[in-house]
C-alpha cells in the first residue's frame, strides 16, 4: 500500500474551492442553446494545448519545490520548464533525470535526482464527481508516479487522501487505488490494484485512470473497467473522511519506501505523460436519470456494465443502470462506462450500446437547449425506436426530427 505523503511545510495553508462553472456537454450544433441547468455540470479541466516547452498554465496548477522526507524519496522537486513541460502535441511531460540539483542538499543525503511535482491547492478543489487523467507512466526500478488528491485543510491523515492512480515501478502491470484517513493511513491504507492482462505493461500506452466519488463510496476504475468500491463500511468503525473539498496532484517520485531506489536497470531520463486531467460534477455525485418518451428513463440493460449491454428506454427506477454523468469530455457515463454508438456507425438505425470509454467520436454526445442528445459525428439524435414506449425499447441514433421520442430531459 502506499506509503504517507505529506505536504512540504512551505506549501499553503489556506486552500480554497476555485475554477467552477457550468458547461453543456460537448460542441453545441448550429443555432442551438446551451443545455438547461439540469444538465449543468461544474467541471475542471486541462488537456495541456500549448506549444512545445511552454510551462503549465499557473491559473490551474502550482509546481511545488523541495524534497519528501516523509517517504524517503530520492528526487528535488523543481519549478521551472525543466521538469515539468507542455510537448506541443497536447501532453504535460513530466521528466524524471538523474542529476544532483545545484545546492540543495537533500534529508537523507545529496539528492540523485529532479523531477516535478503539480498541484491545484488553493486555485480549485473537488467534493465528488467523476475524476480522471489519462496517463502513460514510465517503467523502470524506483519509479513511482502518481495521480492523487488532498483533502483541505491539509492535516494528513485527518483530513484523509485519495490515490486515483499509483505505480511503483517493480509491478509494470499494475496500478493500485487507495485511501487513507485517521486510523487507516500510510501502509495501513485500504485499496486494492488492477492488473493488465497477458503481461501488458502500463507504460507501453496511454490509460486512463479514475475515480467515480459519491458522499458515500468511491468506485476507481481503469480504461472504464471498475476494480473497487470503497464505502464506510470497509473501514471498520474508523471515521469517513471524503465529503469535503479535496484538491489534485500529479508528480514523479523517484525511490522511497514502497519502491526502492532505481538500481542499474533503470535508464533516465524517465517521463510521466499527461494528455489530459478532468473533473465533472453534478448535482447527483452519483449521476442523474435522462427522462424521455412516456417519462420513461435511458437505462443500462440488465444494469449489466459488460461491453455491448444494449442501452433502452425503462420504467425510472432510480438505480445505477439509470444513473448517468454529463462528462465535460463530451460522454455520457453509467457503471463506469459510457454511451456508445454500436460499431462506429453514423446511419439512422445505429444502436447505442454501454462500452468502455475510449474518447472516440461515437461516444460524443452534445445535450442541446431544446432536450435533444446529438451525436456530432453522425449529427443525429439519440432516439427510441419506433416511438415505442415499451419496456425495454431499444435506443438508437436517427435524424433529428423534432419528434417527442428524441427528447430528453438530464436530470
């Protein structure tokens, strides 16, 4: 489990919820209004557009400074471009090199290595939604990259911490998610990891990582496949900490408790890339129904969250199969995975389908001021076919005709 990171003393103490505003989902379509509050959501995000070299925008992230005496890490942290960097091809690089910082003398002795290390403390902070970045970590003995956030005030573990994503770089095929608060913290943390099958290594591609935060549970999940939950009554009569505001993290640790120090076999420089960090909210952490023809809600077969589960017009029943996230990134989110529009298709008839997110256009939703759901990429509605209200009615995409079987009300 991981082990405590702290704060360095010179970070602020005051941390205050920033950056908040309300967006439709997606690129409006011509001569439509944005969609009504009830599909509002309050979001951050950063998918790191700038040219190559260009620093991390400050209004969003502060680059702290400084060792971690608390983990016995092995690397500076450093401000400045030389660690941290846009690649003008819409990634944050963050670089792990082996050289000593000019003048610093580090705890346990002259530091090996720089890195860098981003926070949004005191410039936004989250209290539930859906939380993600999507990464490709780098390999190597001693690395230990990680996505992370603080609750505020910062008095740890008290104020309790959130792993999204950690590796250590002896377990390539792995990532772990984890919590800490009082009384469940440092290696007493309580998570659990998710592995890559057939010996895929995590740094061989992009991946993306997340947590799904409600008042009273926290779901992680991999490439949309979900691989815990947490809820108060895994902490065994010990306090729940996560209803309160809690700001982000990303840095590249090198060394430390939990992953030894790089040895022979690790080659430097070693990078952690970030396309892009986003966090949507709503006013139902948990998600919202979308109510259509009938008053009848968009549901998740079964509450089946395999990839392909046909999504269908139901009875509103107020469960996860209803349950649905109005993503900044365009999506549109139950179980851990998003709609989908089968096989890429763009002709009326086209079924929707719940699948893994993968950031295609077929999972591109725009929710318009006049309660339709369009796909951009075929431009059509989302659509119950054959205005049948039954029962288990597919969903489909079709030219939007105006007709009271495309319209949806989120919320």
């Amino acid at each position: 489990m991981a082990s405590p990171r702290l704060l360095r003393r010179c970070l602020l103490a005051a941390l205050s919820a920033a950056l908040v505003g309300s967006v439709a989902v997606g690129p409006a379509r011509a001569a439509q209004s944005p969609a009504p509050a009830a599909a509002a959501v309050t979001t951050f995000s950063d998918s790191f557009d700038g040219p190559a070299g260009a620093a991390v925008d400050s209004s969003k992230w502060t680059l702290e400074t400084g060792d971690n005496v608390n983990n016995h890490e092995r690397q500076y942290y450093t401000s400045g471009t030389k660690n941290a960097a846009l690649d003008g091809q819409g990634h944050l690089v963050i670089t792990a090199r082996k050289e000593n910082p000019a003048g610093y003398q580090c705890w346990y002795g002259s530091c090996q290595y720089t890195s860098a290390r981003l926070n949004t403390a005191g410039k936004f902070t989250a209290q539930y939604g859906h939380v993600e970045a999507r990464m490709k970590i780098p390999r190597g003995q001693g690395m230990w990259p990680a996505f992370w956030m603080l609750g505020t005030p910062v008095n740890w573990p008290d104020s309790g911490e959130i792993d999204v994503m950690e590796n250590v770089g002896f377990e390539p095929s792995t990532v772990h998610g984890t919590i800490h608060g009082p009384g469940y913290s440092g290696s007493g943390g309580i998570g659990a990891g998710y592995t890559l099958p057939n010996g895929q290594a995590f740094a061989d591609a992009f991946h993306t990582f997340a947590v799904d935060w409600a008042p009273d549970s926290l779901t992680w999940s991999v490439d949309g496949n979900v691989y815990q939950r947490r809820t108060p009554a895994d902490l065994g009569g010990k306090t729940w900490v996560f209803n309160k505001p809690f700001f982000l993290i990303l840095n590249l640790a090198v060394g430390g408790y939990w992953p030894g120090d790089p040895d022979g076999s690790t080659q430097f420089p070693q990078t952690l890339v970030v396309d892009s960090v986003s966090v949507t909210t709503s006013d139902s952490a948990a998600g919202v129904p979308i109510r259509g023809l009938a008053g009848k809600c968009v549901d998740v077969a079964g509450a089946n969250p395999a990839n392909g589960t046909p999504v269908q017009l139901y009875d509103c029943n107020g469960t996860g199969a209803q349950s649905w996230t109005v993503g900044s990134d365009g999506t549109l989110r139950a179980l851990g995975k998003c709609l989908d529009v089968t096989g890429n298709g763009t002709a009326d008839g086209s079924t929707v389908q719940l699948w893994d997110c993968t950031g295609g256009p077929n999972q591109k939703w725009t929710v318009t001021g006049a309660h339709d759901i369009v796909n951009p990429q075929a431009d059509k509605c989302l659509d119950v076919t054959g205005n049948n209200a039954a029962n288990g009615t597919r969903l489909q995409i079709w030219t939007c005709t105006g007709g009271a079987n495309q319209k949806w009300t989120v919320g």
